[in-house]
C-alpha cells in the first residue's frame, strides 16, 4: 500500500524556491576565481649609455593579485643607482638605473611575479656603451621637456622630439612611472612624422595649448598635453631607447 504523496501548495513553494536561489546566486558570487600571475606588460632588452639612464617597466595580473619584484643575477637589486617605483598596488614596477655604468650594470635583469598559485619570470638584457662605443644611428633625444609652472585649469605641452635610424620608440614617465593616455581623458600623446625646427616646435606648441590639440599641426616626436589639476611644477621626462640599432 503506497502513502499518498504530500505536496505543498504553490503559494508555499515559490517563497521556498525564492530563497533557494538567493542562496546560490550569494555562494557564487563569493566565489573567488583563482589564477596564476600572467604577465601584462614585459620589460625590452635596452641599449644604454654610460653615464645615462635606463627605465624596465614589468607588470602582471592574476588571483589573488600577484607582487612584482626586481632581481639581478638571482638576487633582488640593491644599489642607490637603482630605483624600483611600484605602481598597481605592487603588481606592476619600474626599474630605474641612473646613472648607468659600463660594465658593472651589463645584466639580465629579472622581473619576477609571484602569488599563492605560482611564481613566472620574465627578462631582459641591458647592454651599457660608451660614448665612443655607439653606433651610426644611435638614437638621441634632440629636445627634452622642460619644467613648466601652469594655472588650474590650463593645459601644459610637453615636447619630447629624437632622432635615430632605425627610428627611436619614445617613452613618457611622469614621477618615473609610464605615462598611459587611455587611463585619463586629461592626458594626450600625439605625434608627426612631419620635418620640423625649434621655432617651429615653439611656435605649433604654444597655438596649440588648448583642449583641442590636433595632430596635423604637431612637429616630429610626442607633446603631451596634460590639464593641470592646481598650481603646480609638473615634471616629466622622456626617455629614448635603443631597440635596434644598425
């Protein structure tokens, strides 16, 4: 003889049913994905001169939130000529080496990421040249920004203008730590490919210092156009590296 089967009414199951996937959409979405450090941005071999300075940017992504470290012939780097800026709570970090000496500094430098998961590591080769040691085509930065002092609301032009064959790669650092124009509306990098001379870069920047900069009218290399929060120094620096030099 089977038992009658007991249902419950339908204005009692929904609540029930309610309160069942509440629970489950909380549980998921305390859920926390683990993944091992993946690097994002990886440091290039450089070539460096004597004297000068050289920048490695490395940074990584995972779960929980991997922590970049320099290192140097298996040990981490330590020395007043080498400076590492930490950015993105730790997971990214900037490697800088002022001034470079020959051969001393000659290394394969080591970004290394570590988290709970795993630990990855990335390198890159700095070779250190004496002025008398570098190439046809070397690059060289032939104007440099300078120190500017700009009123609340206004908008400084930073020029940064190189020469080299192959054609230098230009990076910007603001307190030593890459510029990134997609991370503020504030900052624009625009570049010519345009012949240009210094009244002429004089002259273009000064009638462009404005929200509307366009790059037609722009001379060779990168301005930086950056709306100045309050009354302030603002310092950047440009950088022109060597990738391959012929």
């Amino acid at each position: 003889m089977s038992l009658p089967r007991m249902l419950l009414p339908t204005h009692l199951m929904m609540p029930a049913l309610v309160f069942f996937m509440a629970l489950l959409t909380s549980a998921l979405a305390d859920t926390v994905i683990e993944a091992p450090p993946r690097f994002m941005r990886v440091p290039s071999d450089q070539i460096g001169v004597s004297g000068g300075v050289a920048s490695f940017i490395c940074q990584a992504t995972g779960s929980p939130k991997p922590r970049v470290t320099w290192n140097k012939k298996g040990k981490r780097v330590s020395s007043q000529r080498f400076e590492v800026i930490e950015f993105d709570e730790g997971a990214g970090a900037v490697l800088r080496i002022q001034p470079l000496r020959t051969p001393r500094d000659e290394a394969v430098y080591e970004c290394q990421a570590t988290n709970a998961l795993d630990d990855v590591t990335v390198t890159a080769k700095l070779t250190v040249l004496r002025e008398d040691q570098l190439p046809p085509g070397f690059p060289n930065i032939d104007m440099g920004p300078q120190l500017k002092v700009v009123e609340r609301t206004r908008t400084a032009t930073m020029l940064c203008a190189a020469s080299g064959n192959p054609d230098p790669e230009i990076t910007w650092f603001k307190d030593f730590l890459p510029v990134d124009p997609s991370s503020s509306s504030r900052i624009k990098q625009l570049r010519s490919g345009r012949s240009w001379n210094e009244r002429d870069i004089t002259n273009r920047c000064k009638a462009d210092e404005s929200d509307s900069l366009k790059e037609s009218v722009e001379p060779e290399g990168l301005c930086v156009a950056v709306t100045a929060v309050d009354v302030c120094d603002v310092l950047i620096a440009c950088h022109s590296v060597c990738l391959s030099c012929a």
